[in-house]
C-alpha cells in the first residue's frame, strides 16, 4: 500500500496541512494549476495582540499564470515578515528555539519563485516535527487533461494505491475515476484538533502552524492527529 497526498503549496500552512503530508507516503505540490487571488498560496494568518493578522507575499498583479511560474518582485517582504514574527511571538516559550532554524529561511536565503519558498518552509517545518514524508513536485510526471483524471493519474504514475483528500474536495472529485485505477479514495478527517497554550486571547485553530510550534515546541505533535510524539 502507498498513500498519496496531491495539494498546492501554501505558505506557512497550518497544522492540519502537516497532518495530511504526515499520513501518506508521499506528497506531491501541486502547482501546476492556477494560481488564485486572495487564497492560501502566499499569505497565512497568525495570532497578535489586536487579533488575528495576514501574512502576505507580494507576488504583482498577474493572476493568470500558474501557482510554479509566479515570480517575485522583490525580496522586502522577507525582513518585514520576521520583524512581525518577533514582534508577536517574541514572548512564546519557544521562540529562540524555533528562530535557530527559520530565522535564516527570511533573513539569510533568497528566493525568485513563489513554490520555491512554500516547499523551502514547509520542509523545514517537517524536519522539525520529524516527518519522513517524500515530496515530489507535480511536474516530477507527465500531467494529463481532466481535473479528477489527473489526481488519479498521478497516484498511478507515483504507485499509490490510496489517494488522501481533504474534504473540500468532495464538491468535485468524481470518485469512479479512481475506482477504474483500483485507486482507494479516503477524505482526510480535520475535526476534533485539541486545543493548546497559544498568545494573545481566545484561541483559534486557522493560524499557521508557526503558532504552534512558538508555543509549543517539541510538543507541538502532542496536539497534532498524525505526527506521533
């Protein structure tokens, strides 16, 4: 049995998009599709005192391309984005531990493309937590027409016999074309996350895992669903 996981690349994901590159066996970014405005690809949230607060990297105007060939006009934002990472988690228990590995990812690396930096951090963050999980880019395989037909045409193409979806999926995966791989279709379960020591008032779950991992540390899987301690 293999499991593949099939999502575009966010930045700074949160914890449940860690889960799902936790419970498969590999993950494939898929960025070879649109990238869209307003979405996740290159911006989170994080938690400050005034509440909750976007994260944003410029990226120009230009939405007609895809998410691997958007570009970036210029590296301001890396200085910026850490300057507020400090000035928020400053004070969370593990901060120093948790800057010793990201704080050269803003201020001691440059980047030209946006899916660079999304799998620079997100398998930064996978180290950290131990996550053994290979990543593959989507152009890795030979990519076919049909939306549905192309997820299950690359677990064809990878030897996966399990594709994980997250449940949002459920509105357009037509669930056959897997069937007619022997392809097993299971949707990935987000509910029931426990909560745990976080800044800055009430708590909220749709932060970036970097909340987390602030607050936490190396005990961040103990409130995670498939990260084992």
């Amino acid at each position: 049995m293999k499991k593949i996981a099939i999502l575009q690349s966010n930045y700074i994901p949160w914890k449940g998009y860690f889960d799902m590159i936790a419970a498969v066996d590999e993950f494939i970014l898929y960025d070879d599709v649109q990238f869209t405005k307003n979405d996740w690809r290159n911006r989170n949230k994080i938690k400050t005192p005034n509440g909750l607060e976007w994260i944003s990297i410029p990226v120009g105007q230009n939405i007609n391309r895809r998410i691997r060939d958007v570009d970036l006009p210029n590296d301001s934002w890396q200085e910026k984005h850490w300057k507020t990472l400090v000035s928020n988690y400053g004070r969370a228990p593990y901060f120093y531990e948790i800057a010793a590995w990201l704080e050269p990812l803003y201020l001691a690396q440059s980047y030209t493309h946006l899916s660079q930096i999304n799998r620079c951090f997100i398998e930064a963050v996978c180290d950290y937590l131990g996550i053994k999980t290979v990543i593959t880019n989507s152009w890795d395989y030979t990519l076919f027409d049909g939306k549905t037909e192309r997820l299950a045409d690359l677990c064809t193409q990878s030897g996966g016999t399990e594709y994980i979806s997250g449940p949002s999926a459920k509105t357009y995966i037509e669930e056959d074309k897997f069937n007619k791989r022997g392809i097993k279709l299971t949707w990935f379960d987000y509910s029931g996350y426990p909560e745990y020591p976080q800044l800055w008032g009430k708590f909220i779950h749709e932060v970036s895992i970097l909340d987390l991992l602030f607050n936490c540390g190396t005990d961040a899987p103990h409130y995670m669903k498939c990260v084992l301690p």
